[in-house]
C-alpha cells in the first residue's frame, strides 16, 4: 500500500497528549484546547499523572492505563522524560507520535544522544515520529490541530511541509488574514524518523485516490510549499518531488545560499557548481519552483492555491492609472511573461466598452474615472480571446473608484472564464474592503502589480516545465534521443582507472582520492570515442622536433602530473609554438619548471607534446558528485573565461540528448556556436554526442567523484578534448 | 535668490480655485473641500459664474473681479476654457498655477497644440504652471492640500515629485495607513513648463536654509522620492540630483526598462550600453538610490524618513525564531551589508541575558518564548557595540510573544542609541497592534525580513556613496589622479576629423553623421598619446612581406573602410598570419571579398597590414553620446567577449583616476588583470590613461558621437588601440 502509511496522522481516530496540562500557558494544554476548537471528530485522551481532569477531560496516570490504543499521540513533556513514555506507547501499540519536546538535537550532545535513543526506541516498536521540537500538525481534512500554534480552520488544496515551527506560525497569521485555507500542514522539526521525503511519498501515494475540496474557486491541483533549512536525501528528494510536480505545483524555500561550502575543488567543475547553484539545477530538475524569500513564498501560496496556472505566457493588464501600468509592464518580461497582443475583434470591443482617452492597447487603461462596469467590460473582452491566458488587474484608489463592486466583477468573470486573474488593489485603508471580496472569492490580490506579475510569471515557469517534459517525452518515443551514443570501452576504462589507482603518486587527501593525470583521462576520453589531438610524452628536444615533422605546428608543450592540477598558474602551459626557436625555448623553460618542482614540492613531472587545435570554441565540460544530489554535469565557456565569463549550466546526470540541448542552449557561450556575426555555426551536434558519452562513462563508473575537460575545443570539423582530470574515490 | 521661485506652489497666502463646483463628485469640489479640511490659513477664492456660493464662500464670476491677486490659482475646467482663463489669471498678476485639468498633449493631437497654447501664454505673463494633467500639489508645511486626492496630514521630513497622479493617490493611501507624513508632494503631470528639474532646483535652495520638523523620531536629513516617466533633461537633472544627493537621499521609481531603444547603432559601445544601462549609470553617478518596483519605492520612503542611513554595512539580526532569521541572513550579502561580528563583551552581555539554548552569535535567536524584556537585553546589548551599525529586529508572533510591547522597548533603544533599527513583525492580524505602535514611534516595519533587509542595503548604498565622494574629493586635493594625462594634440585631432567630414563616402544616416576609418581613428589615438600597432595600408603582397620583414611576425591583414563597420562579420580580418604561404593566402582572400564588396554594395575598401599584438587581455573601451545625458564611456572584456561576457560598466564623462579606478575595478575582466591564476599582473595605470585621455578627447570634440578602441589590448609592456572607429556629427 503505502511506504510509510502516515494515514494517522491526518485523519486519526483516536488522539492521546501526553503532558497534558491545566495551565493555560503550556504547550501540554494549548494543544487540548486546539484539538476541541477543532472539533476533532474522534476520541481524546489525556495522560498525566498529577491531575484528574482538565477541560472535562479525565487525565490518565500512564499511558498504558489508557482504555484504547490511540492511532496517534502528542508527546509534549520534558525531552528527558520522552523515551520512558515512548516505550508505553510502543508496548501499548500506537505506531504514530508526534513529539513536540524541545532538547534533542538541536540543543547540544546529550540532547543528540537522547534523540538517537528515541530513533531506536521508534525502530524497535515501528513508531513514526514527526519531530522532535516541531509545532505539530494540522489536518482540516481530519479537523486536527495538533499543534500548539493558532491556527484558523478554513479547507484548502495546499499542503504545507516546514521544518521551521515558526514559519508555520506566520504562515498561520498570514492565512488566516487573507481567508487562505489548506489541508495539510506538517512540521517537521529535528526529523527524527519522519523526514520530507517520507511525507512527500505519502502524500504522492496518497493523491493517486484524489479526492479533496470541490470548492469551485480552487486551483484544479493540489499545491505543495516547502520550507526546508536542510535536505537529507537529495536524490529521493528530488524523484519523489519530479513526479508530483508532473500534477501538483512544488514550491520551496531553501535558505543558506551564503553558506556555500568554502571547501577548494580540484576542477573547475567542482569550485564553479557550488552547492547553491547545484541546488538550483536539482529543483529545475524536478520541476521544483524557488522562492528567494518569505514574500515569494507566501505570495506563491495564495496564487497556486486560488488560480490555475496559466496555459501560456500572453498576459493583458488592465489599469485604471498609467503609472502602475507602465511599472508592471516592466516586470512582465522579466518574469518570462510577455504582454499578449490584442486582436481586432478584441480591440473593437474596447473600442466600443471604453472612453476616448482610455488605451485600448495592452497595457489597457480604463482611466482613472473608470467605474467597475468598465473593468468588467474590459477584462471581459480580453478573457474573451482565445491566446490570452491570464490578466493582471490594477485599481489605484482614485475619487471615483468602485473598488467593493470592482472585486465583485472580478470575481463573476473569474468563474465564467476559468483564466487566472491576479489582482494589484494598492494602497492602504482605501482597499481593505475590497481586497476582503477579493480574498471571500479567492482572487489572490497583491499590494503591489510587481508582485501578482512574478507570482504569475512563477506559475507559468511550472507550466512551462510540465508541457516542457512532454515534449521530452514525445521526442523519446520518437527516437531523436541519444541516437548518436556508442559504446564505450568499459573494460579499457576500468584498467585506465585501476593503473591510476595503483599509482601512489596520485593519491590525495588522506590517500582516498586520487588523481589522474592527463595520459590517463586522455586514455579514458579515447574509450569512449572522445577524440584528444594528436599527444606523446618527450623526453628531449628531438622527440619534439619528430612529433612536429610528423603532426605539424602549431604545437602545444605542457609539464602532466597527478599534482599538477591548475597548470596555468604554474604557466606549465606554453601554446601557439611554431617554429623550433620557439619550441627549444618553451622546453627548456619547462625542463627548468619540472625540476624546481622536483625541488621544491617533491614530485615528479612530465614534458606532453600536442598538437595545438585552432580556430575553434573553447569549452568546458564536468562533472562532479555532490553530497546530496550525486553526479551533476556542468557545461559553459572554457579556457581562461571558464573563471570571468560565469557561464555555469548544471544538470543532475543522466544527460540524454534533450537535456545536453538545453545545457548548450541555456549557456552564454551558446552565442558563439551558432553563426554568431558572420561565422558559420559550429557543429553542435558533436558537443550533444560527448556530453551524454561522459555522462554515460560516469553512471557506469560512479567512483568518478570529478572529471572534467577543459579545454574542450570545438571546430568547424571535430572536437577535441584538449586537457584532462579526474578524481577517483575509493568505492 | 531662486532660479525659478516655486515658494508659492508650497506657503501661498491666497489661493483661487478657478471650477469650484457644487456637485460633491467634481474635481472643483473636491480641491476646495481639501483645502478647508486641512484649514489652510491663508484666503480662499472661488471662481464660478454659474454659483453664487459653495461651502459658505462667495463665487466670482470672473478671476478680473477678485478683490486680491491671489498668490496662487488651480485651475479645474475643461481644457478648451483653461487659455482664457490664463489670460485672465496672467493680467490680474497672479504668477503660480496648478492646472489639474486633463485634454492636453496626452489626449492626441489637438490636446498638443492647445499645451503649446498654454506655454506661450505662461511665457508671456511670467506664470509658472505646473501640469496640466496632474494632481495638484500637497504642502504640509503650507497647510496647503491642493489636490482632488485624498491625503492624511501628517507632518513629516519626505518630498515627493510624481509624474503620475495614481502613484501619488496609492502612495497617499499607503502612507496614511502606516501614519507616515511628508512635507512636499508635487505631480508634475505634462510638466509644460515646470520640470522635474526646476523642483529639485527649488528644493536644493530652499534646503540651504534648514528649518523644518523637529521630530527626533525622523532621519536628520530630507528624502526626496521621485517616480517619473520621462526625463527631458537628463543633464541637469543629473547635475542637481548630484548636488542634492550628498545631504539628502533620493530615491527614484524610472519605469520603462522593456522600452529600450530598438535602434541599431554602429559600435559595440552603442549597442550594449543602451538606454536603461545609462540610466542606470547616470542615477549611479548622481548618488540618486534606484527603486526595481512599486514595493521598493513605498519600502524607501519609509526607512529613509524614519531612520539614518547605517554608518556602516555590520548589521545584526535578533529574531525570536531561526527560521526567519536564516532567510534574513541570505539577503544580508546580497544587498551590500554583512553580518557583523560581536566582541566579547557584547557576547558576555548577551550569554548572561539570554537562557541556554539561544544562539548569542549573529544572527542572534532570543528563542521562540521570548519575552519583549528578553528583546530589549539582546537589542541594548548589540547596539551598544560600536561596529554595529544597524539592527534588524524579527519577530513571529509565538504562544507567549509580547508585540506591543516588545515594539514598545525597541521605540525606547531606538531613542537611546540613534542607530537604525528596522523591523520585521511577520504575519497577519496578530501583529496589526504592535506595528501600529511601530509606525506611532516611526520605527519602520516590513512583513517579511528581506524588505527590511533590502531597504537597509538601499540606504547603505546612499551612505558609501557619499563617503566614496568624500575619498575621491581627497584623493584630488591629494594631487593622485588625472597625473599622467599628457596634453592631447588638438590641431592633429581636428585636421583628421575635418579629413573625415569631407570624405563623402564616409557619409551616413542622411549625411547628417561621418564614419572615420581606422586609418583616420589610427591618427586620433596617436593624436592622444594612444599607441596603434604598427600598420600600413598595402597595395600588393610585396609590400606585406615588406613590412614583415621590417616588423617581424606574426601580422594581422584587414580590410578598412567607413562602410565596414562589423569587420569580423564579413570576415574582413585575418589574424595569425606568420609565414609567406600564410599571408598570400589571407591577401588573396580579402582582395576577392574587397572587390565583391565593390560589386555587391558599392563601395572601395583598403587592405591594411598591422603588426599582431600577442600575449595581452582584448578590452573594450568606449564613449557614446546618449540623448539624455550627453558623453557616457564604457569599458569592459573586449574582442569577441564583448558580445558574450556583457562586461557593461559605463560612466559619465567626464573620467578621472578615481572613475577609471571604479570602471575597471567593476568589470568582469578585471579578474584576468590583476595577477589571475598565477599570472603576473598587468600594468593597468596605462589602461587608465588611455581611458582618461580618451574622455578628454571627447569633451573637446563634443561632435564625437561614438568612438571605441575594439580590441584595445593590455599586454605586460604596453596597451594597444589595435582597431577603432568614430562617428562624428555635424555640429
């Protein structure tokens, strides 16, 4: 059935709080009286030892006296007193608790040590436990409130997941402000047992039998916010939140982008996908709306909850002033939106419906007269058209504003046409009223038009993603995917990887990673048909003078060691070497290198000769592991300019043939291969083919923590990877 | 004494309404009610023909036959009327009009020539006019509400100029909502003949003499917030914005981003520093504060009245939830502060005043229980430690948590210490009292951190500005800058630029414009003191192979002409030629594409030899003239980078050291200058000659539409002008 059937939580039977409490003041008895507020529909018990009753209830001494076995139970007594209690609910058979106990982790040691005992306390009697030092959780399907925060009681289609307690607390006064209702609401606290992707499974699990609110004025799916500070498992994360947000629209915010790891990368790759930027490619991946702060995410709450999301990006503002019009407009494209273009059936209409003076052009001004018959015929012309998805309304409390009727019109228009209309009703005192009637019909208005227009412009980017992944879909089945991709020598590979492993020079960091050098990741691009120019070790001024006889010029000389990762800085490179003054110059230079180095750093160094690849792009391709998301591939500009340019695309592995496009598409460098001022495109179709074999090279051989070639040079005739590294870890 | 004299508009002992109505819906009404209600003490008349009295007060049939000349008119009447009317007002002597009346040059044709009207008519009697088409104007220090809008009277130290009447009636709305007051409120509306400029003007002089509110809640200095539409002259407006904005902090709203010129221009400098991009600059350079939105505007006009911009970017963040407070955290950075670091003593305060469990390290959890006591230790403690500059004080409304008097206590430190506090009590109707208690005490609040946050950034952004004027002030007394720009030959200069003007082919856009080739640029920049390659216009491959022995290879071949502008488009240059077989073919290439040229679009092109310059950083460096504020130079990456990089760093003319410093300093290849990845550093004091010797060719030559040296190239030993072009006008 389910994974982790949570089912009790939500809608239990049956609720037992433990520290149940006569004064008004604690947790223990907030949480009684927000479960009878509620008028939670089951049974409720009450368990403490130094009371008879509280509220008419009767108290319990021990939770094994009591007369059932509840389907859930509220612990909210000392964190030193809890695992005693919880192994009275396990022996009495209750498999779901809430713990809303501070003093666990988050408090120090043996705060830590306490909570591990309460995990194996859980484990030994197969209790799920939310929290600990959580708010609780709210249910308006099962008409729970176990939490001991105030909560308004108003049905919705949202679900909520916070770590944070008091998020939910301002959310809870922000909702109950605006009218806002939800279904769920789940605090996850220290996570103990219960983490975000159980609750999300469950959830997901739980949507296949739909069946919520049938409140006409909802949005038709089911959205989700999230407020995390932590995520534990990144990979089941994000395939769990892929798939619901196929349906039901994801929202999360995820602060700590300024505590990005500090720690040096061996790549490129590594230092350049930073664990906020790799963060950004996950949620993208999984269909995944980021919020920037607390405004987007209560602003997305409202929008997703009480609109559909639009169907395309044609947008029309109607305004009653200029002013904001104008200022709106400016947000539209930059919120990917873009004003839809009113045709003459539509335009006539205006024509007819509006004053002289008034714009009949998007943006529409109704002028500052305007009562609320002309919005109404107004927005009703523009609804009326077919390519126009969604509108913007703006009212400035102006002499002769009907802002109560204005927000009524609305409304009627909003059930008739069935588009989103968001609203900007701005100012203070003069709006209330109206942004009352606005909310009772759960039209989503916002204090300022920039703030409707990005909620819009957000929840045309989870459209967009959904109708985005169809068309990768369809492409699959059509067979344009991966078409290219042979197969790559995994046995060549693996024997490329063991010689490096052997080779104790290599080792870094505690002897479990280590480095391969350019021979060998050249050796590892070959297997898997990824061509390097034309390269041989030399050991004297001859060998090079054969090499150029042999290959031409220009020719490239470089010192290769496993400890050599950042050869520019140690100008350990020397290109463009046409003649052989110019070739006995830059070797004895490098000669000279390699010993100082011998000296100074203790390792040896090796003299590469290459051909020099000219007249091509220079690129950068890598992948690196992350701790919570696995392999990521990043692709952009190379060279010099992979630091300056910024050019950092990222996307969680596997890359198939739809991906690698939009990787090279989304890049800066993308400008540069495609007949960029007169030149002629450069091949691309070469650049989509490495990409998916180094991505197929890595999920064959995972103990690759980095790889990356940079530069990767792309020609009007091949590509080549011109340098090479990689770290293998110990697997 | 004042350039233009405005005082009237603001402490006028008489007023006349001309269209004082009876009917309570019209403007004329309106304006009159708002005087009485705001008991304004000097006399009020009222022009009617068609009343007797309103309100108790006589109408005049005609403004001849008012006993006094009023020091102030509002005209109210429909636009056909208002001519006559201004006859009138102007033989009676009266020097100051407001016309609110709409139907000029924003209702089409017809409105145009009737504003033309009203203009001449002005001139004739000496009248200042602001509007038509606007609000009105609001004086608070006049008792004077002489607008059809609806506005609270609350004292206060803000100015406001609107081009728009509904931003001014939604600002009016939220600001009596939040009791936020100000002192000027002037709508400029067509602005026909007072301009934005000519208020700020008035305000500056008028500033001199000091003397306004004593509030101690208020900041010491006077915000100006400016939403406009339009900038006609963007020089003077720049130039009394600069002057203003070293005391006083303005603030503007500029919409209009997604407008931007469309215009295809000749150089790079044209194209990527367009018109937002300059504006952007122009507002930079003027110290004035730039608002992204609505929310911004309204956010700023609140903390810069309430609050002192911070001394210093260290902040500290008390919240009694962490959740909130690591949001916080993401946006301290990101606006410019940072998270300032607590001594020891302040910790020792902090450790002894708060329970085990809070976090006394910024940003600081007083806990989920705290109580305003609780706030009021942690909040004293912090603000007492001198490098603490600011404090941004959370607060979620928990079980126990004391709004009001937690905003209570921080009214009382905000007293005490005068250092900026903004708040962010979140949520809904749980907070509504104790922000009231906020804004009683001009303690600003926002609902969520990062809106305090922000404006915080914003209001630091002021102050560096001013301190960065005051270095660059003494850096000049200090003899640093400008030192090694050697007198430009101006003769050279001009004889070249007459070159130019007489050679009809170079003609453009209507012969009202000339391209200089590069032959010509080549002369300026030598003019300048500017080093070019050495070059040579050739005719056979003799005279290549000529001027490679004399200059040794390797050597660029390129085709010049005024017509060919976008050289690499055409692939009109060849780079890296070193040997004979090299060079012949390049030569013959160009000389096809030369006379195919000729065929296809008529014109002559010159094959140019240039020696190549190897080993440096390509650069983009150029000046163009934008229509609002004149000469604005732009530097940034250079050669094919320009277009990829958009490296846009732009600055007024004219450039000093300390500029040429800030220019390169912001770029994005600045990285590749200063000894990256090892590389030594390269000599960029010869970058900023260049870059100040260009700006003062251009402020004598003002006629230089466009000039840009692309690639102008920085190695070790020298900096090059490897190719240029120039555009002048006719003058």
């Amino acid at each position: 059935m389910y994974s982790k059937d949570l089912s009790k939580f939500f809608t239990p039977k049956s609720v037992a709080i433990i520290g149940a409490s006569r004064d008004s003041k604690k947790v223990g008895r907030i949480i009684v009286e927000n479960l009878l507020n509620w008028n939670f529909k089951g049974e409720i018990y009450l368990v403490n030892p130094n009371v008879h009753e509280i509220l008419g209830y009767k108290c319990f001494a021990d939770y094994s006296l009591l007369p059932v076995v509840p389907d859930l139970a509220v612990i909210a007594i000392p964190a030193s007193f809890v695992i005693d209690v919880m192994h009275q609910i396990g022996r009495k058979g209750t498999k779901h608790v809430i713990i809303v106990s501070a003093g666990f982790r988050e408090s120090g040691e043996e705060g830590k040590i306490l909570e591990q005992r309460a995990i194996e306390t859980a484990e030994l009697y197969g209790i799920h436990i939310i929290g600990p030092n959580c708010l609780g959780v709210v249910s308006v399907e099962g008409n729970l409130n176990a939490t001991f925060g105030s909560v308004s009681k108003h049905d919705g289609n949202l679900r909520f997941l916070s770590q944070s307690g008091a998020v939910a607390t301002s959310f809870f006064d922000f909702a109950a402000s605006q009218n806002l209702g939800f279904s769920h609401f789940v605090t996850l606290g220290n996570k103990a047992n219960i983490s975000e992707v159980d609750v999300l499974t469950y959830w997901f699990e739980e949507g296949q039998k739909r069946n919520f609110t049938n409140d006409q004025n909802l949005s038709t799916n089911r959205p989700i916010g999230i407020y995390l500070e932590s995520i534990d498992d990144g990979i089941g994360f994000i395939n769990i939140a892929a798939q619901i947000s196929l349906h039901d629209p994801i929202f999360i915010l995820k602060p700590g982008k300024s505590q990005i790891g500090k720690k040096a990368m061996q790549s490129h790759t590594g230092s350049l996908a930073g664990e906020d930027n790799v963060l950004d490619a996950a949620f993208k991946d999984a269909g995944i709306i980021r919020c920037e702060g607390l405004e987007d995410f209560f602003d997305l709450a409202k929008a997703f909850s009480w609109e559909e999301p639009p169907e395309g990006s044609g947008v029309v503002i109607i305004s009653n002033a200029g002013g904001p019009a104008v200022v709106a407009t400016d947000f539209i494209e930059k919120e990917g939106l873009h004003l839809a273009e009113l045709n003459n059936k539509t335009l006539q209409r205006l024509k007819k419906a509006l004053p002289i003076g008034a714009s009949i052009h998007n943006p529409i001004d109704v002028l500052g007269d305007a009562l609320a018959m002309r919005y109404f015929e107004a927005l009703d012309a523009v609804l009326s058209q077919e390519d126009v998805y969604a509108a913007i309304v703006i009212l400035t409390p102006q002499v002769m504003t009907e802002g109560y009727l204005t927000a009524e019109i609305i409304a009627r228009l909003s059930n008739q046409h069935r588009k989103p209309i968001l609203c900007s009703f701005m100012g203070g005192s003069h709006i209330v009223e109206a942004e009352k009637i606005l909310n009772l019909h759960k039209i989503p208005n916002f204090r300022y038009p920039e703030r409707a227009i990005r909620a819009l412009g957000k929840m045309w980017q989870w459209r967009l993603r959904s109708v985005k992944k169809s068309l990768a879909i369809q492409s699959l089945s059509i067979g344009i995917l991966n078409q290219d991709v042979s197969s790559i020598n995994f046995d060549a590979v693996n024997d490329l990887i063991e010689i490096g492993k052997k080779d104790a020079s290599s080792r870094i960091e505690d002897a479990k990673s280590c480095v391969l050098n350019s021979f060998l990741t050249d050796g590892i691009f070959d297997a898997c048909g990824i061509k390097n120019p034309p390269s041989s070790p030399v050991n004297d001024i001859e060998d090079c003078f054969g090499f150029v006889e042999e290959h031409g010029s220009p020719i490239v000389l470089k010192l290769i060691s496993p400890h050599l990762m950042h050869k520019t800085e140690y100008h350990a490179v020397k290109t463009g070497l046409y003649n052989k003054d110019q070739i006995q110059i830059a070797f004895n230079k490098l000669k000279n290198l390699a010993s100082k180095l011998e000296k100074t750093h203790g390792f040896h160094a090796v003299i590469q000769i290459q051909k020099q690849v000219m007249n091509g792009v220079e690129l950068i391709l890598g992948i690196k592991r992350d701790i919570s998301f696995g392999h990521v591939m990043m692709f952009g500009g190379g060279g010099i300019m992979a630091d300056i340019l910024q050019d950092i695309n990222l996307k969680l592995l596997p890359i198939d043939r739809f991906n690698a496009v939009e990787l090279v598409e989304n890049s800066k460098v993308y400008k540069l291969l495609t007949g960029f001022r007169g030149m002629k495109p450069y091949p691309i179709r070469k650049l989509f083919i490495v990409m998916e074999r180094l991505s197929d090279l890595v999920l064959n051989f995972p103990e690759i923590a980095e790889i990356e070639i940079n530069p990767l040079i792309l020609t009007y005739e091949d590509i080549w990877a011109v340098d090479g590294k990689a770290i293998v870890t110990e697997t």
